[in-house]
C-alpha cells in the first residue's frame, strides 16, 4: 500500500513538473502560439491514440473507425458551447459527447466485433464513414460547411489535465481484473472463453471506453481549434490516430505518448519545407516500418515500479 | 422501367472499374493478407500515364491502355520490392502502415511534380451517343464495360491455366508448403502485384476517358470503395471482387437514382456491415474456424 | 448413489456428412477421476469440445447436478459453462503467451472477484484490496504447483512440460466443479509424465473436483483413474473400471489391438 503510494506520488510529481515546465516556458515567452497549437494537438493525439491502442493493442480488435466517434464528441461541443458558452457549457458538452459517443460505440460494436481482423477493421471504418455522412446532411450539425465560432473554452492547460486524466484513467483500466479480462481475448479467445471469460462482453467494454476518450479528444479538438467540419474525421483522420498507434508500438502507452510528440514535433519543423513536407513525412514513415517494425518502443513500458526495482538489485549487487 | 435501364447501364460502367480495382486488392490480400493501401495510387499513376503519352507521344486507345498496364505493373513491382518485401516477416499491422505510407508519398509526389489541379483527359476516341430503346449509352460505356469484361476474363485464365496462376493460388493457400514444393515466393508474389497493378493501370486509363478528369488524389476515395468492393465478395477470391465490383457500382448509382446522393457512401457502407454480419467472409469468402 | 454431477444424453455431433460423434451418453459422479480413451479419430476432443460448449451439439442433452439443482448446459456457450462450474485444458496448448505466468492464473479468477468500475480506474482503496486478494489466492495456487519461481514470466518462455502444468493451473484457478484435460501428458518425458500423475491425483484429493482426462499414456491412465470410457469411430464401445476394460476383448480387439495388457 505505501509502496504504491510512492509510485502514485512519483507519476503526480512529474506530471505537475512538466506543466510547470510549460508554463514556465510559455510565461517566459520561449513558446509562442506555433509551438503552443503543436503541444496542444500533441496533447489530443495522445488522448485519442491511447484510446485506440486500448483498442488495438490491448483488446486486440483492429478499428479503423477512431474519427467517427471523435467527431461526436466534436461536435457535440462545437453545438452546446454555441448557446451555452460558458466553461460549465464546455464541460456538459463533453460529457454528452462521451455518452453519445458510448452509444454509438455499443450500436456499431455490438454487431461488429464479431468480426475478427481486417474485416472488423473495415466494418468499423463503414460505420464511421456513416457517422461522418450523418453529420455531414444533418441540419443542427450544419452539414457539410461545419461549424465556425465555436467559442475558445479551452486553453492548452485545460488538454494538458484532460491529457493526464484519460491517461491514468486508461492505464488504471489495463492493470486491472478488466484489462486483463481484455488481454485474455487478444491472447487467445478461445482459451480466454474456456475460462469463463466473455469475450464479447470484454471486446465492447474496451472499444466502448476507447469511445469514450476519443469524444474527449473531439470536444478539446473542437473548443481549441473553434472550427470543425466533417472533412476533419474522415478515413485519413481514422488512420493518422492508428500511425501513431503503430509507430510507438502496438500495446505501449509509453511508445504512443513517444509517436505523438515525434510525429508533432515532426510536423512542426516540416512546416518549412512546404510541399516537400508531406513527402518527407511519408518516406519517414515507411522508413521507420520498415527499420522499427514493431513501432519506435514495441510493448515495453515506463514503470516508477520497474525502474526502483532494477535500482534496489544493483545495489544489491553492489 | 428507362430510368432503371439507365441507372443499370451507369451502375454497371462505373462498378466494372470498381471491379477492375477490387481484382487488385483481393489477389494481394489473398496471397500476403495485406491491404494494399497504395493501389488506388496505382490507378493514378495508371490515369496520369494515360494523360502523357496521349498528349506527348500521340498514342491511340489501344496502345495507351497496354502501356499504362505494363507502366503500373512495374510500378506495382517495384513498389512491393522496396516498401512490403521487407517486412513479410513482420506484424501484418506494420505492412499495412507501411503501404498508408507508400500511398502518401505517390500521392504528395504526383501533387509535388504535377501540382494538385485537376487537368482534363484528352479525349483519345470521340464520344458516340447512341440511343437504344430510349436509352442513352455511349462508346465510352461500352468500351469500358467490354474492357472489364475482357480484362476479368483473361485474368482467370491467367490464375486458372497457367503455371504462374497455379503458384498464386499455391501460395495463397499455404506459402510453406509452396515453397517446399519449389515454387519460388519472391518471383509469385511480384507477378501477383504485376497483375493487379496492370488491372489498376487499366482502371485509370478506363476513368480518365469517363469522367474526363483526374488529379493526384483521385485514387483515394475509389480505392477504398474498391476495397469495401473486394471484401464484399469475399476477400481473396477473384469472382468475388468482380461481383463485389459491379454491386458496388450498381448500389451507387441505384441510390443516387433515387434522389439519395448524399447518402450514397453511407448506403454502400451499410450494405458492407450487413453483408460482413450475415457473411462473415463476404459472398464468396471462404469462413475458416479455428480448430480446437 | 445419488445422481451423477454431470450427465450427458445420447450426444450426436455431425459435421456435414460425417458422424464424429453418435449418440454419446456419459456421466461424471462427484469427486470421481475417470478416463477417456480410444484410437486417434474416435472423437474423444469432439465429446470435450460438446461437454465445454466449444463446438454445438447436433442432439442430446448435456445437465449439470449441483446443490443448487439441476441445470442445463445443452446449448449454453462455452463461458458460460465455463462459469457453471466445467474448466478444461487443450491438446495444443492454450496460454496466454505473451502475459506472464501469474496474470494467466489470475484472469481464471477474473469472476471471483468484484471492484466497481470507477474503483478500478481511479484505485480506490477498494481496487487494491482486490488486487491484493486475487495475487494472494493466485500465489498460493502457483506455490501448490511449484510455479512460485516462473510468476512473472511470460508464459510462452516456459518448458514445454510447466506450460502443460500452468494450464492445469489457470483451469484450476476457475474454481470448476469438473477439470476436463485433453492428453495432458502429451509431449512429456516419463519423468515429468510420473510427476503428472501424482499431481492429477492431489488435484482430485485436494480440491474435491471430478477430473476428466483424455490420455494415451495408458500406464498415467490405467494408474491414475477408477472408471474409464472407451471411444471408437465416434460411438461409445465401453465404460468400466481399468481393469474391466483391460479385459474387454471388444477393447482389446479395437483399440489395443489384441496386444497383451500394459
């Protein structure tokens, strides 16, 4: 108990310490609003990609439908901060986001993750695509103009916290009875069945959840940036979360938490080549496959735990 | 009973290029179980070729269309040499980033090299409207449709009669036993891309003479309808990809008849789920259950 | 004697025009160690597959006898039998590989245990305990088996003989009222197929449970078991004890092939 305690106080210790750090920084002046926006669109890529590497990496269900259920939180926001914009207004419209986003996740799991592999993979992105032509007709949504003036509720500390909670909170998932139930179905469903596991059952709790922090990455999407249209969630949004997912490494928060600030810190200094950017983001890319192919990390994991441990066996040794 | 004949004719054009393009992807899928992102790029690159050597070099139809085909199959080739090969051994998640990779560069380079405007296919046969019991076809169609079909045609004697077809089928069983029965892997592979990418390249020429327009990004959108086409009528199966092809085609144009364009994506992505749910491997699938 | 705990009626699996299984009708008595055997193909993995809910039966009925009244299984998915109370092990192997030793055992206890979901995403004091409580009962179970040494590693490191043992393990770890094991000793050297044995017979006197083994070794089975079944070409050919069956001539004649008693 006070063993976890310590290694709780060390996580808290450097995620204050690093919001000290950029807030030093931007008080200072060394960050402007370029590199704030970067840091900022770090900070909602972690938060959708961790959802996803639930999904993919730990429940072992391949979703190609990441954007859809982003775009409900988005514009779940981008609708109620418009009458009520307020940062209470903010926040209510991120909790609806979610459940919506919930539900939706039940409505497309439910009868999709039966399917296994590539399959799912295109029936999740089916039905994210339906979700973005919904929007993209709807009136209330404003159809395929989207919406403008959202009103900036949300400032880079507001990502940060946000950033911070839905980490924990899905880390706390995975190192639990649930997400152990939810790795025994990638492992081997079989088995995982024969051990009177759900599979089903632990599938849609992983992709429902998943859901659930890509609506929060949505709604901080849609107060930071003001302006959202249905475009923004298409396929390539969909799999621009799943390159991060797969260049950290499939299964590793740590490695995603690495892709987001590289992939970021790429495109921020790519800005000044102008055309080239995209092909040299590209090549990048296929070069890391094809160098790193099970991502930047693989599945290791950063642990306080681990890192105490080893230390305590040298100087055992010693 | 003549709009539906129309739409019918509309649907089968625009299906049998979906087919062209889902013949692609399933012989890819069916033997290194990789989506390929990049093939719709092909088709691009397939369109563009057209462009050039009708307005440089004066080519006719026919010519243009050989041309393209062997100009995507090496593409293909190369392609699958320096992007897949090394990594047959490695996650099938990572091949697949790789090739959303590959079809990011040919995509950005084309923009880079010939800027991301659309620019007119020169028309290399003048277009005949003839009308036939109320209807309207033109050449076009017809030339596209007869090209499909001819193209589908020769491609399953391709699999079915010949030594090279039988290697692919061999190694879309079992790539093991394949080898161990002398079948070269790296050789079967790279003629399985050839074909498929010659299809693409087809499939670019065929849409240029159609909608009269292309640019860098034209690959996208129909390479992904292609591949919902491909999984449709059961991935890896060729029969499958035609069909899946041309219902494709025919449900777009069919919903779009019916006053319900914009929801025609929606329509088709629908239709996929609910195909997948009753056919977990698609019409023509093969469902395999792990045995225990 | 009071009615068997598991009781299985007239079994029939077709697949298409194969009979893999015709009409099947066997019974697992309390706290009993029985053994099935037959030749390669009798369909001793497929009656399994049918007890555990892996594969549907095409007719018959399946019931399961506890305190708690009769119930029945006919039907039911393998989880949720699994959750009745029937665990099993696999021919080939099924662990969890990359996860390590101790989180295999621990995801059997998956539903033993109950935090709230919030409990569990923001660790309340309420998630630890549990932790705790599960690791606790976990060890205690990878100490009985003498796996202490191996919990944290990944299960695929293992020899080839500890995964069989683990898998016992991770089945026991269910709580199940019947263990079903499919060859266990499959693969093992005498040495590690004896240590087998003795632990087959703890498991039937330490934890009080019906064991069902389906085995080749006939030296583990004809030891170790006090009732056997006898399958060939899918149909049941005889039940009775080792020594009845050792001088069965019909079993002699099918299955042993009229070889001299091992």
């Amino acid at each position: 108990m006070k063993a976890n305690l310590k290694y709780n106080l060390a996580w808290l210790a450097l995620m204050v310490a690093v919001f000290v750090l950029i807030d030093a920084c931007e008080f200072f002046g060394i960050i402007n609003s370029f590199i704030e926006n970067m840091l900022v669109t770090i900070g909602i890529n972690i938060i959708l990609a961790t959802g996803l590497n639930l999904i993919i990496g730990f429940s072992g269900q391949f979703s190609l439908g990441h954007a859809g259920f982003m775009a409900i939180g988005a514009y779940a926001t981008g609708i109620i901060t418009q009458n009520i914009a307020t940062p209470l207004g903010f926040y209510l419209s991120m909790v609806v986001g979610i459940a919506i986003a919930m539900v939706a996740a039940l409505i497309v799991g439910i009868p999709t993750l039966r399917l296994h592999g590539d399959y799912l993979a295109i029936a999740t992105m089916g039905a994210a695509e339906i979700i973005r032509i919904l929007i993209n007709n709807f009136k209330i949504t404003n159809g395929a103009a989207g919406l403008f003036n959202i009103p900036p509720l949300v400032t880079w500390a507001t990502v940060y916290v946000l950033m911070c909670l839905t980490t924990i909170m899905t880390v706390n998932f995975i190192h639990s009875r649930r997400g152990r139930a939810v790795m025994a179905v990638r492992e081997d469903e079989i088995a995982a069945e024969a051990m009177g596991i759900n599979t089903t059952r632990w599938k849609l709790v992983a992709f429902v959840f998943g859901a659930g922090t890509a609506a929060i990455g949505g709604s901080l999407h849609a107060a930071y940036i003001q302006t959202i249209a249905p475009g923004d969630f298409n396929i390539m949004a969909s799999i621009a979360i799943l390159i991060i997912v797969v260049l950290g490494g499939v299964g590793s928060i740590t490695g995603t938490f690495v892709a987001a600030i590289v992939l970021g810190a790429l495109d921020t200094i790519l800005q000044n080549f102008g055309t080239l950017r995209m092909i040299i983001y590209s090549l990048a890319l296929i070069l890391i496959m094809i160098f790193k192919p099970a991502g930047l990390l693989g599945n290791w994991e950063f642990s306080f735990k681990r890192l105490s441990q080893s230390r305590k066996k040298a100087t055992v040794h010693d | 009973m003549q709009t539906f004949g129309q739409q019918l004719i509309n649907g089968l054009s625009l299906g049998s290029i979906y087919a062209l393009l889902a013949l692609g992807y399933t012989m890819v899928y069916g033997i290194i179980k990789l989506i390929n992102f990049a093939h719709g790029d092909i088709y691009m690159l397939g369109a563009f070729w057209g462009y050039y050597v009708i307005n440089g070099l004066h080519f006719n139809f026919i010519l243009t269309l050989l041309s393209a085909m062997i100009f995507c199959a090496i593409i293909g080739v190369l392609i699958e040499y320096f992007a897949y090969r090394p990594l047959r051994n490695s996650p099938r998640i990572t091949a697949l980033i790789t090739a959303i990779g590959v079809s990011f560069l040919l995509e950005n380079g084309m923009t880079y090299l010939f800027s991301a405007n659309a620019r007119s296919f020169p028309q290399v046969l003048p277009t005949i409207t003839y009308h036939v019991l109320g209807l309207r076809i033109s050449n076009i169609q017809l030339i596209i449709l007869g090209t499909a079909c001819l193209l589908m045609i020769l491609l399953e004697l391709v699999i079915k009669q010949t030594k090279m077809g039988k290697a692919m089928r061999a190694v879309a069983v079992d790539p093991q036993a394949a080898q161990l029965v002398g079948i070269n892997l790296n050789h079967t592979i790279s003629f399985t891309f050839a074909l498929g990418s010659a299809m693409a390249g087809a499939a670019g020429v065929l849409i240029g003479l159609y909608y009269n327009s292309i640019d860098p990004l034209m690959g996208m959108t129909p390479g992904i309808k292609a591949f919902v086409a491909a999984v449709i009528g059961g991935i890896g199966s060729v029969p499958g990809a035609s069909l899946g092809g041309f219902l494709t085609g025919l449900l777009e144009t069919g919903v779009q008849a019916i006053g319900l364009s914009a929801y025609k994506d929606a329509v088709v992505y629908f239709v996929l789920i609910v195909i997948l749910l009753v056919l977990p491997a698609g019409i023509f699938g093969k469902k395999l259950k792990e045995k225990v | 004697m009071t009615s068997p705990l598991l009781n299985a009626q007239q079994l029939v699996k077709n697949f298409g025009g194969l009979t893999a299984v015709a009409n099947v009708s066997v019974h697992f008595n309390q706290n009993e160690l029985v053994g099935l055997i037959g030749p390669n193909d009798a369909g001793k993995t497929t009656l399994f597959n049918l007890l555990t809910g892996e594969t549907p039966v095409t007719s018959g009925a399946i019931t399961l006898s506890t305190d708690q009244g009769v119930q029945s299984l006919t039907g039911k998915r393998p989880t949720a039998i699994a959750q009745a109370g029937l665990s099993r092990t696999f021919q080939n192997i099924r662990l969890f590989k990359t996860l390590s030793v101790l989180d295999n055992v621990r995801i059997a206890m998956t539903n033993h245990y109950h935090d709230g979901f919030f409990s569990s995403i923001f660790r309340t004091p309420k998630y630890y305990q549990t932790e705790a409580a599960m690791t606790t009962a976990a060890q205690e179970l990878l100490a009985f088996f003498n796996l202490t040494d191996v919990a944290n590693q990944p299960a695929k490191n293992l020899p080839y003989g500890t995964q069989r043992r683990l898998e016992i393990v991770r089945a026991l770890a269910t709580k199940p009222k019947i263990l079903f094991l499919d060859e266990p000793a499959a693969g093992m050297n005498p040495e590690e197929t004896a240590d087998l044995t003795r632990l087959i017979r703890q498991i039937q006197h330490d934890f009080h449970i019906t064991v069902v083994l389906i085995e080749h070794d006939m030296s583990l089975v004809m030891s170790v078991v006090e009732r056997l079944y006898v399958l060939n070409h899918g149909a049941l050919l005889a039940e009775g004890t080792p020594s009845e069956i050792q001088q069965n001539p019909a079993v002699i004649k099918a299955y042993l092939g009229g070889e001299p008693s091992c």
